[in-house]
C-alpha cells in the first residue's frame, strides 16, 4: 500500500483511538455537560472523515475494507458544515455504535 494511504489509515487510527479514550469511564452526561469533551471529539472526527476523503481520491478501493465509510465522510462533512445544528445524542451514538468497527477496521488494514 502507498505511504500517502498509510498516513491516512494512521491518521484515522490515532484519531479513533484518541475519541476512544476521550470518551472512556464518561457516560452521555458526561459529554453533554462538558463543552471541551464534544469539542474534542468532533475534531477528531472531522480528521477521521478527511482522512477517509482523501484515500477516496486516491484509492477507492481501500475503503471497501472500512466498514461505513461513506456514513463516516458524511458524518464529518454535518460536523463541519452543520455546526450550529450538532446534536451531542448523535455523536454519541457514533461513539457507541461505530468507534470500535473504525478502530478494528483501520488496525486491520496497517496489519497488511
């Protein structure tokens, strides 16, 4: 795999895994009562989903292997765009439902 994709897939990597410790030991209480925590994690977030954006231009192929992909670059592009319209509910059910595929999926393909 090319390096500039490497990058990336190390980039999503660190940023899944940053979201995850972020997050840890929180609960949704947590993340709505603390303005720095969703912060934080969206930016991540908006890495995660440039990231992505990128191997998209140059490598379509590698995002087959990455589980919702295309929800993720979507995700990214409400955070940017939709800031004003951002709802903690949302994020957090990313965080809980979709995180750990990212993580496994991201760790699979540095594996190679």
């Amino acid at each position: 795999m090319e390096n500039k994709i490497l990058k990336h897939l190390f980039d999503i990597h660190e940023a899944a895994l940053a979201v995850r410790g972020f997050v840890q030991n929180k609960s949704f209480e947590d993340y709505a009562e603390n303005e720095l925590l969703p912060n934080g994690v969206e930016r991540k977030f908006e890495i995660i989903g440039e990231a992505l954006n990128r191997i998209n231009k140059d490598n379509p192929s590698v995002l087959d292997k990455i589980r919702e992909c295309r929800s993720i670059i979507s995700f990214r592009n409400i955070l940017i765009h939709g800031y004003d319209n951002i709802d903690d509910r949302i994020v957090w059910s990313v965080i809980e439902e979709d995180l750990e595929n990212l993580i496994q999926d991201a760790d699979a393909l540095l594996s190679v």
